[in-house]
C-alpha cells in the first residue's frame, strides 16, 4: 500500500476520512473503501491499495486508444490497474473495472525503463494509463509519468474525466494528450447509468484543452439511453465552442457487455450522428464498425483523403508541414508518422 495523495480527515467522527481525489467525495470509515475499491481508511490514514498493481500491459497502436490526432502510425506502451469511480452497466472492460482481476508488481523506475526499451526498439512514443480508470491510479501514474517524461517519451491517458481540479491541476503537466469518454450528455444519465456527474468530465476535458494538452473526446452511442439527435447536437456544439472545432470526436458503437444486453448499436444511428457533427467539427469518426468506414483523415476544405486507415493500421499519410496537399488548409495534428 502507498499513502493516497488528496485526502482529509473528518472533525468529530473518530477515523472517518473524505477522498478529494475525484467529484466522489467519499466518506470512509476505518476499514472501508472507497466507491473505487482502490482507496481504503486503515487506521485513519487513506491509502491507495493498487500502487504498482498491473492487470494489463502490452503494445499498442495509438490508434486504438483512439488517438487520431497525435502521432499517428506510433505504438505506445499500454499499462492499467483495477477498478473505477463509476459504475457503468454497459461497461466492456468491467473484469477489471468491476470485479478484483489478478495483478503483478511493477514499480514507476521498471515501467519507466520498459517503455524506454520499447522507444528504441517498437517505434513507441510512451506510454498510456488506459484499460481501466487511470485516475484512481493517481500515486503511480503521477510518478511513473514523471520518470517517462525524463526521458524525452509521452504519457497518455484515456480516462473518464471524473477528477477534482487540485489533482488534476497537479497532474496535468506531466500529460501530453488524452482520449476522454464522454459517455452521455445528460446528467440524468450519469447519475442513472454510471452513478457519476457530467460536469467534472467537461471540466476536464476544458481544463485539459487550456493547458495545452492534445485532447479527443469518444462518445459511445447506446441505443435507447444517448441517441436522440438533439442530444448529440448539444454533444458536439459544446465541444466546437469550448474545446475548438480542430478537437476529434469519435462515436463509438456499442455491444452489449456486462450488465446491458440491448443489441448492437445500428451503423445508421452513428453515420446520422457524424452528420450531425461535420455542422461544427472539423475531424469526426467512427468505431467499433466493421470495414474501414468512418476510419480515415479527410480535409474539411476539399475532401481530400489525408491519411488512409485498416483497422487501426496506418495505410497511407498524405499530409505535408500540417497542411492539405491540394488545397493548403491547416490540418490539426500533433507529431507525424515514424519514418
């Protein structure tokens, strides 16, 4: 166990402690966790109970995170942990978000010199706290980012956004980009689906865009729960005027998985909700589709094909100095391909 960062204990109620960590506000007495199952009050004193504890690792492409935008055609070293601050019934890594996967020790300085290794040799920029919730990770991936960018790589998060401002204020210096997942755009539905807020996952994300982090936003779209159009409308409005219009947007299909077992999102509702979207933005795709659909990089001036995508394999790059090669129209990318 570490001692957590972002706590306070409670006046007059004997060992009750608050985590500050995320909008959560728990209130733990001695000997319980928090709704994450990562945070415990032993003795008083919150502590983190998965500091080095690793429940998944390997390479991947920066694609899959997905991250369109920064470095395209990259790999990146992709470590998570156990558990999550929310409890989402649709959630599809929920064996190690929602239940105590098994995990094997690593420690920031080891994880730090794997991912150097991996920039030698894999053409890997870093790496990305992703698979569960990186945020309740807080200590590790706080230090272990510290020591990757020591050695000139990136640190990626894919996140749920749901952190309070001190620690995110904190952590942000040592973050070059995130994926955030907007999961809804109605507090009802974060309150109902995923027992968390909306407004700290916005706040994020802007707080994110101002410090001058690379930021992409995913929306997973659930039949019946986060479809209607003017939802979606209001979705992309918010992140054309407080993220930028140059911010990618990714709908995301949904399967069913865990505790929702409504059938496939329809192609048709995510090819409406990219329609919707192409009003205000300027980069919008599609995932979990079959066949390259939605995958590729077009200029919003012309149309031109910009980079060409299977899968999540870079087939062709046709961007020149951050421009359309037939028209000249800035195109927003952070890094270019490997050589």
């Amino acid at each position: 166990m570490r001692e957590a960062s972002y706590w306070t204990k409670e006046s007059g109620e004997e060992g009750v402690v608050t985590c500050l960590l995320c909008p959560q506000h728990c209130r733990i007495r001695p000997g319980h966790v928090g709704v994450c199952r990562a945070r415990k009050n032993v003795d008083g004193r919150l502590y983190s109970l998965i500091y080095g504890e690793v429940t998944s690792f390997g390479l991947d492409p920066i694609e899959k995170k997905p991250l369109y935008h920064f470095y395209p055609g990259w790999a990146i070293l992709s470590v998570g942990t156990r558990g999550c601050n929310l409890a989402c019934g649709f959630c599809q890594n929920w064996h190690i978000s929602q239940a105590d996967a098994r995990t094997s020790t690593l420690t920031p300085e080891e994880l730090a010199a794997v991912a150097a290794e991996y920039g030698r040799r894999r053409r890997s920029i870093g790496v990305a706290y992703t698979y569960s919730e990186p945020l309740i990770w807080y200590e590790f991936v706080i230090d272990a980012a510290k020591l990757v960018h020591d050695l000139g790589l990136k640190n990626v998060l894919v996140t749920n956004g749901e952190v309070n401002e001190d620690p995110l204020k904190e952590l942000l210096p040592h973050i070059d980009a995130m994926n955030i997942d907007v999961k809804a755009f109605t507090e009802s539905f974060y309150a109902k689906v995923c027992h968390g807020r909306l407004a700290p996952v916005l706040r994020t994300a802007e707080r994110a865009k101002a410090a001058g982090c690379h930021v992409e936003i995913t929306n997973l779209i659930i039949p019946g729960h986060n479809d209607a159009p003017d939802e979606i409308r209001r979705l992309v409005h918010w992140v054309a005027s407080s993220l930028g219009d140059d911010t990618p947007l990714h709908f995301s299909r949904y399967f069913p998985a865990y505790k929702f077992d409504a059938p496939p999102t329809p192609i048709s509702t995510l090819r409406t909700a990219v329609e919707i979207a192409k009003d205000e933005l300027k980069y919008v795709y599609m995932g979990n589709v079959p066949g390259t659909e939605g995958n590729d990089t077009r200029c919003y001036m012309c149309g031109e094909l910009l980079i060409e995508r299977s899968g999540f394999d870079l087939v062709a790059y046709r961007i020149k100095d951050r421009t359309c090669p037939k028209c000249g129209a800035e195109i927003h990318i952070t890094g270019a391909p490997p050589s």
